[in-house]
C-alpha cells in the first residue's frame, strides 16, 4: 500500500515536471478529465481556401443542407447504412482492414420517398489525419473539417451489395423534424473529423484519452438523440463499426499553433511535431493512406511518440504496444432512456 502511494506520487511529481517543461500553463490542465471533450464551437467557419476538395463534398444535397419538414402524423422508416470504404479494387488489403462508412437513411410513408444522411469529411480521411506542411507557415496546415450531409435517395445497391442496408427503426414524422432541428445544430457546432481513438490497452476496461469523431460517431450520436426522444431499434445482425485506436499512456498537453509555432514557442517542441509528421503529407488516395497508416506505424514503434492533434491543440502521447490498430467491433443500438 504504501509502496503504491510512493509510485502514485512520483507519477504526479513527474506529470508535474512535464507541465512545467512546456512553460506556464493554466491551472484547469492538472485536473484534465479524461477523455478530453470535443470542443464545440459557436458556429462553423469556412474552410480555408488553401483547402480544395478532389470531390466535391454533398453534392446531391441542398445547398444550404436545408432538411425537408414531414407531416407530423407521418411515419418514418430508419435504415442503418454500412459499405466498405474501399469498394474499389484493394485486393487483400480490403480484407485485412475491415474499414466501413456507416449513415442513416429515412423512408416517408407518406410521400414514399426516401433520403440518406451522412458525415464525412470535406477533403477526404487523409486530410484529416495528416496535416501539411507549407513552406509559407510555421505551423502544420489542417483541412480537417467534417460535417453532414442530408439528401434525397437511398442508393440500395451501393449499401447492399458488400455492406447493410437494414430497417432498424421507426418514428413519427414530428420525431424527424426535431431530430432534423438537432442535426442543424450539431453540424453548426461540431466542425472537424477526428480519426483515433486513444485508449490506455485493448482490454476490457481501457482509460480513454480521446474519443474519435466521424462517420460512426455520428451514426450513434442521432441514434442516442432518437432514444432520449423515444424512439426505439432493434435489428437481427451484429452491429459492428470500424474504429482506428492509438494505445498510450497519459497524454500530456503540448499546446495550440500560437504558443508551440509562435515567437514565444520552444523550437524543439515546434521542430519535433514537424519532423513527426513529415514523411506523412496528406495522400490523395486511399491507397496512399493505407500506406502512411503503415509507415506511422513502423515509426511509432520505433520511437513510442505520436503527437496528436484534437481540438485544434496537440497533444503529446507516450505510445505503448500495440500501438495502433484498427478494429471492427459490436457497438450494440442503443435502448429507449425514458424521460422523468
Ligand atoms: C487535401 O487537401 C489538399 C490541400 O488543400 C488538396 O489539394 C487535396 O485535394 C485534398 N485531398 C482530397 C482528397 O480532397
Ligand atoms: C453541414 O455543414 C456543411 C458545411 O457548411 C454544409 O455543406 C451542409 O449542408 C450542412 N449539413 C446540414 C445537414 O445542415
Ligand atoms: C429509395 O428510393 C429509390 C428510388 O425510388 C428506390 O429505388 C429504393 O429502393 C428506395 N430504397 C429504400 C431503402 O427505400
Ligand atoms: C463485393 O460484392 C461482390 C458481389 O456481391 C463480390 O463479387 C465481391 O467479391 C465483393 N467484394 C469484396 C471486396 O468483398
Ligand atoms: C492558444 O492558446 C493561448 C493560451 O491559452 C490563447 O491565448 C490563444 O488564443 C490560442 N491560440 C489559438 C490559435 O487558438
Ligand atoms: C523545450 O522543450 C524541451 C522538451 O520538453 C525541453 O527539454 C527544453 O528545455 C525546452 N526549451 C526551452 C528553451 O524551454
Ligand atoms: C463483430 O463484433 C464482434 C464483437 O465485438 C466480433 O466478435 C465479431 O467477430 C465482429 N464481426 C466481424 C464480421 O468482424
């Protein structure tokens, strides 16, 4: 026992000494509740032109991402959506990486028509998990945002044919459109795509760091949003999500772009989280991401070091085995929370 209190105050004497490596930092830092919330912002702001997308982000739904308003009384089939990402020829690796897009479609039955909703990013996964490095900044360039995407059809063969398309839900068309008021806000104020999950060990009970934010997320954000309004699921398959996990040890806050790339930073903090992510610019195809993901993850066992990037700040992870890996895991659809 006492010997376990000596080591727990060591590791805060250490923890300690490592804030204060990084110069004066604000009190809150010390009490960090883990894991670290996404940061909500007032409203989105638009992507820096810098940023230009190879495909264009939604381009079937309204342009001002207006959602239709259904007849109160109608009711509205939900369908959970899931494909592989790489529905092009990937040969073994497709296999081996079991990486899906998941989203949402609706059915009026009233009007019969139905409508997919989705989020993803505005320039591709790469962006958002590998920033660039401009000659003309002293910072790493992120085109990181993510955001939804509603519009009409359901395109059954996409789904259907090597992922789901299943009905696992139903609610009244006065459902939808508060569940459409919430989306607005949601995607008003949840800006950027965050790929990793980070988490102490692949056990049973890990300490999470991070929580991704992505396709999936989103997909159990509007499920939850319509259980807490009564809405109740149920589906005969296993619902598993792919998820891209980092495992290391306590996080320990670095900084944001002013103080690690301003006048006042400490070079050599600035200098290695460049080195980190140079051999990783942002690849333009999937396969070249496939690519980097292994190339980060030779480095990271090397040096047992990821910097990561979540809320705009970085974040300095002690890496430890398996370091990475990407699984494809039940997260079971969520149960009616009744209201008080
Ligand atoms: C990633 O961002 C760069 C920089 O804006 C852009 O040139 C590239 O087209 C983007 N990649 C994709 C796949 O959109
Ligand atoms: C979400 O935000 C994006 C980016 O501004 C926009 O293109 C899209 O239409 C919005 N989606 C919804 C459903 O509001
Ligand atoms: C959605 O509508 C299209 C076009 O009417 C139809 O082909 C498709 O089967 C419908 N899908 C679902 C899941 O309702
Ligand atoms: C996708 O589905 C098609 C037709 O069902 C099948 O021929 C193909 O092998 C599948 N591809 C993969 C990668 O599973
Ligand atoms: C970085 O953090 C400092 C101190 O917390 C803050 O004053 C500054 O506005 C932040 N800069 C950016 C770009 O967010
Ligand atoms: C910069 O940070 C490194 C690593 O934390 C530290 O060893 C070094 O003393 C710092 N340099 C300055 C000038 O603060
Ligand atoms: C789905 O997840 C469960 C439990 O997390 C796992 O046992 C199963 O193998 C997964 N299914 C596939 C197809 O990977």
């Amino acid at each position: 026992m006492k010997r376990l209190h000596l080591i727990l105050i060591w590791t805060v004497c250490l923890a300690e000494w490592s804030l204060q490596a990084f110069g004066d930092l604000d009190t809150t830092r010390r009490q960090q509740k883990w894991p670290v919330p996404y940061r909500r912002f007032d409203h989105r702001p638009k992507a820096d032109p810098y940023c230009q997308a190879v495909y264009q982000f939604c381009p079937t739904g309204s342009p001002d991402g207006s959602i239709p308003v259904m007849k109160d009384a109608d009711f509205i089939e939900v369908f959970r959506l899931q494909a592989p990402v790489w529905e092009f020829k990937y040969g073994g690796l497709l296999g081996r990486f079991h990486i899906m897009h998941d989203a949402i479609g609706f059915r009026s039955t009233l009007s019969g028509r139905n409508y997919t909703m989705e989020w993803y990013e505005l320039f591709q996964l790469g962006n958002c998990t590998f920033p660039h490095l401009r000659a003309e900044a002293e910072a790493p360039f992120w085109c990181n945002q993510g955001a939804a995407c509603f519009f009409e059809e359901i395109d059954d063969q996409h789904w259907k044919q090597n992922g789901t398309l299943e009905k696992v839900s139903e609610m009244t068309g006065a459902q939808f459109n508060e569940m459409a008021k919430w989306i607005r806000e949601d995607n008003e104020t949840g800006i950027y795509y965050e790929t990793w999950t980070v988490q102490t060990d692949p056990g049973p009970n890990p300490a999470v760091w991070f929580d991704s934010y992505d396709c999936s997320q989103f997909v159990h954000r509007t499920y939850r949003k319509l259980a807490d309004m009564g809405v109740s699921f149920t589906s005969q398959l296993q619902t598993n999500y792919t998820r891209i996990f980092l495992y290391s040890g306590e996080p320990s806050f670095v900084g944001n772009d002013t103080t690690i790339f301003g006048a006042a930073g400490n070079k050599t903090v600035a200098s290695d989280i460049k080195r980190f992510y140079q051999p990783f610019r942002p690849p333009q195809s999937t396969k070249d991401f496939l690519i980097s993901l292994l190339e980060i993850y030779e480095r990271v066992v090397l040096e047992k070091s990821f910097y990561l990037y979540y809320n705009y700040e970085y974040w300095h992870l002690p890496m430890k085995p398996p370091y990475i890996r990407i699984t494809y895991e039940e997260i079971p659809l969520p149960h009616i929370h009744k209201k008080p």
